[in-house]
C-alpha cells in the first residue's frame, strides 16, 4: 500500500495574505510544514501542491517536490485530486500547510485505519476532538461531528448536534478537525462531482462525500492542532520554537 502526504498551499488567504511565507524562526512556515511531515517517517511521498510560483520556487530550492496546480480551485480536495489523478497511489493524507506542528500520533492513527480495512469498506478517515465548553459547541465555525456506534460519521455540521433534549442523557460534543485521509478514487469521485445540495447550504466538503455515498471513519484525538491563522499565531509559533 502505498500513501504519500499532500500539504495543499494557497498564497493569499483573508485573515492572514501570504501567511505560508512568512518567516518561522528562519525558514517560511511551509518549508517548516513539509519538513515535519517528512520528518514523520508514515509517507512512502510528500509533496506540496500550490497555485503559487514562489511557494513551488521555495520547495524546489531546497531539493522538496512541488506541483504547481493547474486550475484554480475552492477547496483543498480539489487542488490535491488534480495532482494525485494520475499518481500511482493507493492512500493520500491532507496535511494543513499553516499547521508546522504536525501531530505524528494522531496522523499515525490515519495510516492505520487503512492498514486494518483490508476488505477497503472506508474510504476516508478524519479526526474528531471532544469539545466542552458552551461557546465551542455553539460557534459555527466549529464543525460538529456525530458518528455511529463504529465511529462512523453520520453528519457534518456548523449547528449544534445532537440536539440534547433529554438532559439525563450524558452527551458528547466532538469538534471536526480538518484532517483528511483519502482513498485515491474516493478523492478522484469527489473531484469529478459538483458541489452537491448540503455541502453548498452549510460549507462543508466532508459532506460532499457524504452525500455522494462514501463512507467516513472518524478517529478522536486529545491533541488540538496548532495553526497559524493570525500574526498573532505567528508570534506564538516563534516563541515555541525558541
């Protein structure tokens, strides 16, 4: 079986423009991203797939595999789909290139989830993280997740759900992390299927997969990812490393 990481890399982004080169104690913040993914030892491949020439330039520069995308495209499914579509792959993982701290255990956790389907019933895998406090749990930008009794995701979505009617009932909160691990064709149906009812309503791609019938295997983590959104974040993440 063969899996490779693909660390997706726009250039411009709302909150923070050209926040994947800004400089992370001496090297940009992707170079630090792929760097830790290589460092990670769970690829047999990592590459960065990006719509920009300086971040391509940046990679290439230090001996790294870049693919330059050749459309543009909404989601990082998408721009990772155009580059795998004709790789010899069996399983891609989706590493964020503005997390440089990459949480080997619960990507490891990924892997195996492949590694144990050998009847090849799941075709993704996520990650989930319980939240508890009231403002979390109700804020949009926190996608929730609820799964079946084999951790299998039932529904995506920026409402809070389940809806706790009978209070008696001791209910969990999980908080969707964005982490994806592909099997090649379930990525490549994706790719070739337009944007479908749900995902378009609540702006979510895991549900496009959903609704065109693949099936999500979601694995919990206690770790939350440390992401650079903000030059605040930046600041944060160079004081780490020192």
């Amino acid at each position: 079986m063969k899996i490779i990481a693909m660390i997706p890399a726009r250039y411009s982004a709302s909150r923070f423009p050209g926040k994947l080169m800004k400089d992370l104690a001496g090297k940009p913040v992707i170079l630090r991203t792929y760097e830790a993914a290589l460092k990670t030892n769970l690829f047999d491949d990592v590459f960065i797939v990006t719509d920009s020439d300086v971040i391509f330039k940046t990679i290439e520069n230090v001996g790294g595999k870049a693919i330059m995308s050749k459309k543009e495209h909404e989601c990082g499914s998408d721009r990772i789909a155009e580059a795998v579509e004709n790789m010899d792959v069996d399983v891609v993982i989706n590493v964020q290139g503005d997390e440089p701290f990459i949480d080997t255990a619960s990507l490891s956790k990924l892997v195996a989830v492949f590694k144990k389907d050998t009847n090849k019933e799941v075709d993704l895998a996520s990650l989930k993280v319980e939240i508890k406090d009231k403002e979390d749990i109700e804020n949009p930008n926190n996608v929730k997740v609820i799964t079946d009794v084999n951790n299998m995701a039932i529904y995506f979505s920026r409402s809070v759900i389940p809806y706790h009617r009978d209070k008696s009932v001791d209910l969990k909160y999980y908080k969707h992390k964005g982490v994806y691990a592909f099997r090649k064709q379930a990525l490549i149906d994706f790719y070739n299927t337009p944007m479908t009812p749900l995902e378009a309503a609540e702006k979510i791609e895991a549900i496009r997969y959903q609704e065109i019938g693949k099936k999500i295997k979601m694995v919990e983590t206690d770790v939350e990812a440390v992401g650079i959104d903000t030059p605040e974040d930046l600041e944060k993440a160079i004081e780490f490393l020192k």
